[in-house]
C-alpha cells in the first residue's frame, strides 16, 4: 500500500480540471486525430491498491483491463483470469490494480 504523499488543494483541482478538460475535448476532436488527454499522478489522485467498500478501478468507467477497452471492467465484461491482472486509466498514469481506488472514481 502506498501512502499519498500531500498534495495542495490548488494543485489537485487543477490536475483534476486538466484531466477532466481532456476527456471531455475527445468528443471534439476527429476520428483520425485523437489526442490522449493528460493524466492525473497517481498522489494527485490520491490512488490506493486496495478498494474503498464496493468502488474499485475494475468497476470504474476509466479502467482498462489487459487487452481490453475503458468502461469494460469486472462489472462490465466478462470475468476471466485475466481481469485480475493490472490494466491501465484514462486519466490516471500508470498500471493500477483492479481492486485499487481513487479519487476520480466513476461507475460503470
């Protein structure tokens, strides 16, 4: 388990605006140029290994399993072996666990 380093309130929503800003422009942009939107670290989203009660990356509408498409997790596709494995976020950087939460949670 990591420990959240601490983090201004300032720099949070600002992290926070910057990924949301991101999301919400794909929309915008053409099939042929989409621009991967910035991603929130890790302590900024104040990201844990393990769940917080029911919600969970696996359950949320960013995560995306190993080989596998966003808003498709354990609740959204079909359970396998491989949906216990890491996988990625659309607006968190790096791998994260599918039992693991943040603050940037959103169901399914």
């Amino acid at each position: 388990m990591s420990t959240p380093s601490k983090v201004s309130r300032r720099n949070w929503i600002k992290a926070v605006a910057t990924a949301v800003s991101g999301i919400a422009a794909l929309p915008l942009l053409g099939r042929t140029a989409r621009a991967a939107p910035a991603k929130v670290t890790k302590a900024i989203a104040h990201y844990q290994d393990h769940p917080d009660g029911p919600k969970m990356c696996g359950r949320c509408r960013f995560f995306i399993p190993p080989g596998g498409e966003a808003g498709h997790g354990m609740m959204g596709g079909a359970m396998g072996p491989g949906m216990m494995h890491e996988g990625l976020c659309q607006v968190v950087q790096g791998h994260v666990s599918p039992r693991g939460y943040c603050l940037l949670y959103q169901p399914i």
